[in-house]
C-alpha cells in the first residue's frame, strides 16, 4: 500500500487559501488520493478525492500532479472553522481501508 | 450528518468489564469499518466487514471481536478491559469495499475504562 508523507503542521491565514501539500510517491496506477479532515474529536469529515484529473467540489480543490506522486489539496477561501487535522490517504487497490497517518495540523488564523 | 449512527455516545466502565459498541451503517451501505482513536495512537483501523462477512483486519486485539449482522448493523465487543482502552472509537460505512468508494464516518463512542 502506498504511504503518504505531510508537513506535520501549517497555518494559514483567514480568508487566503490553504495548500496542503501530500507527497505519495509509491502510489498505484489504480489508487485513489483521498482527503480528510477530523476537527477536534469530531468524526474525520469526507473533503475530496480523485484518480488522476484535478477535481473540485463545493469545499476545496484536489490537485494531482501529472505523474501522480504529489497532490494539494486546496481550500480556496479559509475559515477559522477550518482548523483541523487534514489527512491524506491513499485508497488501497483492492479494498478501501483507510489508512490513516499522522494528518496536517492546519490552523487558520484572524 | 453522515449518516452513520454510533451508540452510545459515551461510557464509563471499569478495568475488566466487557461493553459493545453499535453503529448504523448508512443507508444503503454494505461495508462497515471499525477505527480507534487514543491521544498517542492516532486513527487506528480495526477491522471491516462487507455484507456479513470479514473483509480486512487490522490492529485489532483478541480481547476485540466484531460482527455485522443481516441487517447490515454491526457491533464492536471489547472485553477485559484495561486502563489503555480508554479511546474514541468510530464506526464508518461505505456502499462497496473497491477504491473510489468513499467511506464516512459516525461521530464516534467514547469510552472511558476506570
């Protein structure tokens, strides 16, 4: 199973955007890169995931680059309600157990 | 709201005593995922079931067992319980078990062991 490396923490200001960065670089042809977000000791929060397009829904952006060993994970305009720990995993091929590191600490600062 | 239903909330009990956790897939979800959370652990994956049947085993102890029962509800049994059991413990689901099927996840039962 691939493993993903993460800058253990990150902060960002209110209103900018946040960029965080996830390294995957023994990922799969057929593997997802997922993203998820657990705030406080809430249950970890289902954000994006993607193959090999960029995608983007209604609460950030998935950048893959082209040879699929990196991806971002974009929130274009961050709130303080986005502090949280942000986790990139990558989908095992043959089954979705999510893995789960150590995560990004984002804090989101006035 | 996920969708995913975890009871109890919260629980107290003492050091080798036995307690079940029960979660509410979401509707339509065959696959449940069983995680624990302690504060120097991190998310730990446990064990999955798919449709009844045992898909994956992770850092699950012996003193842990699970199940899924035909109405899709699954239950986490821990039993002799010590002191480092104390954690949040999350139920997800999911509609299959490939890559590409999104997993949510419950709000979590947390146990405290006295």
């Amino acid at each position: 199973d691939a493993k993903t490396t993460q800058p253990p923490s990150m902060d960002c200001a209110e209103g900018r955007a946040a960029n965080l960065p996830c390294n995957h670089s023994t990922i799969s042809g057929n593997e997802y890169v997922y993203w998820y977000r657990q705030i406080h000791s809430q249950g970890p929060q289902y954000i994006i995931h993607g193959l090999k397009n960029n995608e983007t829904n209604e609460m950030a952006s998935l950048i893959i680059t082209e040879d699929r060993k990196s991806s971002t994970l974009i929130l274009p305009h961050a709130t303080l309600r986005d502090t949280a720990v942000y986790y990139c995993i990558v989908s095992p091929l043959n089954n979705n157990d999510m893995r789960f590191g150590a995560g990004t600490r984002l804090t989101v600062k006035p | 709201d996920s969708g995913v239903t975890q009871t109890p909330k919260h629980l107290i009990t003492a050091t080798g005593q036995r307690v079940t956790l029960r979660c509410s897939p979401r509707s339509g979800d065959l696959s449940v995922y069983w995680y624990q959370q302690s504060l120097d652990q991190g998310l730990q994956f446990l064990i999955q079931y798919y449709n009844g049947e045992e898909r994956a085993k992770g850092n699950i102890l012996e003193r842990f067992s699970a199940q899924q029962f035909p109405d899709l509800h699954s239950e986490l049994n821990l039993s002799s319980l010590e002191l480092g059991d104390s954690a949040l413990y999350f139920c997800a689901s999911s509609v299959s078990f490939f890559s590409g099927n999104t997993i949510y996840f419950g709000e979590g039962s947390w146990l405290t062991v006295v």
